[in-house]
C-alpha cells in the first residue's frame, strides 16, 4: 500500500495539473507489475516452504501466505480507491476555498 500511495504523491508533485482519475490510474498501473512480482517471488518461496518445511512450520508459512494474499489485494483493490476518496475531497475543499 505505501508504495501506491508513494507513488500517487509522486505523480501529484509532477502532474499536478492532470485529471485526477487519470493520475490514479497511471498511479496504480506504475506500481502494479512490481507488486505483482514481488508477490508472486515471495509465495514460491513460502509455497517451497509449506510443502518442504516440517510440521513446526508449516502453520507459520501458511499464515505468512495468506498474509501476501491478503497485502497484495488490498494494495492494489483498496489502496488506491481510499487515496482517491481522501485526496479527492481534499482536493475540493481545497477549490471551493480557492
């Protein structure tokens, strides 16, 4: 999520005067292959875990993949819409005082 949310004040600072949805938009799309593979990297690696690992551990690495799951949908699923609700009503207080 920080990386999104990274990534939207970024592109806020350089386009400032672009389409707000479409700045979203290109926000999320900027980040959504390193997510992508980045999640996808660490549930090999735990999936080797899960099935190699001994009894000890096995809970441990299916906690930690579903956590990955769960980080990565909620980074690219609920992330960017919240910025846009938050940003975007600032963004319009910021205009009807302007």
């Amino acid at each position: 999520m920080v990386t999104v949310f990274d990534r939207i004040r970024e592109n806020f600072q350089l386009y400032g005067k672009r389409d707000r949805q479409q700045l979203f938009n290109d926000s999320l799309n900027q980040t959504l292959a390193r997510t992508i593979n980045t999640s996808v990297t660490t549930l090999i690696v735990l999936l080797c875990i899960f099935i190699l690992g001994g009894d000890s551990i096995r809970s441990f690495s299916f906690a930690m993949i579903l956590g990955v799951i769960f980080g990565t949908l909620s980074s690219l699923f609920i992330a960017a819409p919240t910025a846009f609700i938050v940003m975007g009503r600032n963004i319009r207080e910021d205009n009807v005082e302007a």
